[in-house]
C-alpha cells in the first residue's frame, strides 16, 4: 500500500534529509517509486541513497537529477530526483 510505502522510504532518511515528493508508476510485477529529496548537505543526500540501496524494499536505484542550490559561502540544500524499484508488494 502506499502508506507502507511511504512508511518504509520515511525511516530510509537521515534527519537532515527530507522527502520532498513521491510518485509510483507501474512497472510489470515491480512498481518503480520516483523520489525527489532535498538535503542540508551532499554527504546527507548520499547517506539516503545509501540506505535506499541497502533497503531489501528497493533495488536498481538511479539518479535522474541533482542540483545544488548556492546560499552565500556556506552552499545550501542539495535536491535529488532518483528512481527505484519497489519490492514491498511482493514481500508481502
């Protein structure tokens, strides 16, 4: 389910990372999750990838997008948009 879904990808990020949208497409027997997150630095971001590919939840992880947003000297948040695919629905 979607709440689950949503349930897993929550414990997935680190504190300084943030979830800042979800979108599930059909895939086959696998759905494919899109993310887009938004962290307080790179190390935080990849932290969360990190752990996406660790999870035994995703696999084929991918990055399909990043930026940095620059704030004055000290860099500000990093986004990412990265896709995987969901192995939840057959777990279950």
């Amino acid at each position: 389910s979607l709440a689950e879904l949503t349930e897993r990808v929550t414990k997935l990020l680190p504190p300084q990372v943030r979830l800042a949208g979800m979108a599930l497409a059909a895939g086959g027997n696998e759905p494919v999750v899109r993310f887009t997150v938004v962290g307080n630095s790179e190390e935080a971001v990849e932290k969360f990838l990190i752990n996406l590919e660790d999870s035994s939840y995703f696999r084929h992880v991918a990055i399909i997008n990043q930026g940095f947003e620059q704030e004055g000297s000290a860099g500000g948040p990093v986004r990412i948009a990265c896709t995987a695919q969901y192995q939840g629905a057959r777990r279950n």
